[in-house]
C-alpha cells in the first residue's frame, strides 16, 4: 500500500496492481496496535543508521534514499488473526500523523515468523536490482525493537531447538537479510520495581560471532522512546490519549 498526499499529508493509501520492494528497504514488521510516534521514530532512526553504514561500505556510490515499510502480519505467531476491520482501522492511524517517514509505505502479509516474511518479501524484489546491489549491501533489513529481538532468538518458536533458530537465523544472513534493533524500557509486572532500558547488546552478545553481524544495535543517545502500544492501549481504556 502507497500512501496518496493532498496538500502534502498522506489521506488515503493506494494497493499497487504487483507486490514490489526496492532492494535495501528497511521492514518494520508490528501489529501497530496502535501505531505511535515510537513507531516512526524508530523508523527515522533506522533509516539514518543503514544509511551511514552503508556510506561506511561504498562512501562513493550514489544513494538513493531508503524505503521504509510498515509490515503488519494478519497471522500471528501467539494470537488470534486480525479481523479485516481492525487492519482497516490500524492503517488509517498511520494517516492521523503529521511527520511522517519521507519514503514510506505498509506491507500486509499473513507471515507471522521472520523465516516466512524472507520467504514472501525477498520474491518481491527486482532480480535485476538484486545482481546490480553493492557487494556486502543488504537486500532487506528489518527494524525491531528488543521484545522482538527476545522472540526472534527463543528456541521455542524453532521447536525448542537452539541449533535449529541459529540454522534459520544463518539461512537468513546468507540470503542478505539484516536486523537493526531499537532498543525500549522493559516492561516490567512489578509497578515498584525500577525501569531498566534494555538496548539488546547483552541478548546479541550471547550469539555466535558469525550470526551476531547480521544485527546492528541503535545506540540509546541515537534512539529513545519511551512509550509502548500497551501504555496507549491502557491509557485509552481509562479516557486518556496519546499520540
């Protein structure tokens, strides 16, 4: 879905005939229940960090600037699938903001786990873009925040296999796929215990060396937001709204 702007603010979106995605883009795969100004901050920040690290890979090519996508699963790995009208409801949220990534757009897919969002996305892009790609460039690159980063390395949505998620982690570097991981405050049950902002060095640190290289850690004086969808979501159900 590409977004349609009138007087330059986005008020409706447009399905294209054929799914597309430029090689490089960055994914942000979420329920976006609702979508907040974390969201696209986040998105910001991780656009700015592939770009400079591509820069550091070939300071001399010419760059054109990435596209971002807002990826929202209809299936989901722990929970019921999302009602047409709910996905409905949650894709106008996106149009209520004002500042908006500069070169964006919403994927729906019904692929709940990362080895499957490769399997549809990576079928989406050019062949010609993928043989003309810079050595060592990623051809997809998901943005996550640290609770995904927990999910995405639990053996138990590999069959409760540590050696099996390292395999489909590997699988997915080899075909160019890339993490870059925003870190948040860890929501904790206990309301009295201190707030503890988690980055996801230590959960990376605990990879192996060659599968740590595919996830690169957003540093927390580059990104910070401190607001979560179950926060507005309780927020909500007391009369209060965030944006």
């Amino acid at each position: 879905l590409i977004p349609m702007y009138e007087n330059g603010k986005a008020k409706s979106f447009r399905a294209l005939h054929y799914s597309f995605l430029p090689h490089g883009s960055i994914v942000f795969p979420g329920s976006f229940n609702p979508p907040h100004q974390g969201h696209l901050s986040l998105a910001s920040a991780a656009v700015e960090h592939r770009t400079n690290s591509q820069r550091r890979i070939d300071p001399t090519a010419h760059r054109r600037e990435l596209a971002v996508f807002m990826e929202l699963s209809i299936a989901n790995a722990d929970k019921p699938s999302i009602d047409p009208e709910v996905v409905s409801e949650r894709l106008r949220s996106f149009l209520s903001f004002e500042e908006l990534p500069t070169n964006w757009g919403i994927l729906l897919t019904r692929a709940p786990l990362f080895s499957k969002k490769v399997e549809v996305l990576s079928n989406c892009i050019p062949q010609e873009e993928i043989r003309g790609s810079h050595e060592g460039s990623p051809m997809m690159s998901f943005v996550i925040g640290t609770d995904t980063l927990v999910r995405l390395i639990d053996p138990k949505y590999y069959g409760n296999d540590r050696d099996e998620m390292l395999e489909a982690l590997g699988s997915m570097m080899n075909q160019g796929v890339r993490f870059i991981v925003g870190g948040r405050l860890e929501q904790r049950k206990d309301v009295q215990a201190s707030e503890k902002f988690v980055s996801g060095f230590d959960e990376v640190d605990r990879l192996p060396t060659k599968i740590r290289a595919m996830f690169s850690i957003i540093k927390e004086n580059e990104f910070r937001v401190d607001i979560s969808s179950s926060e507005i979501r309780s927020e909500q159900l007391n009369g209060n709204t965030t944006s």
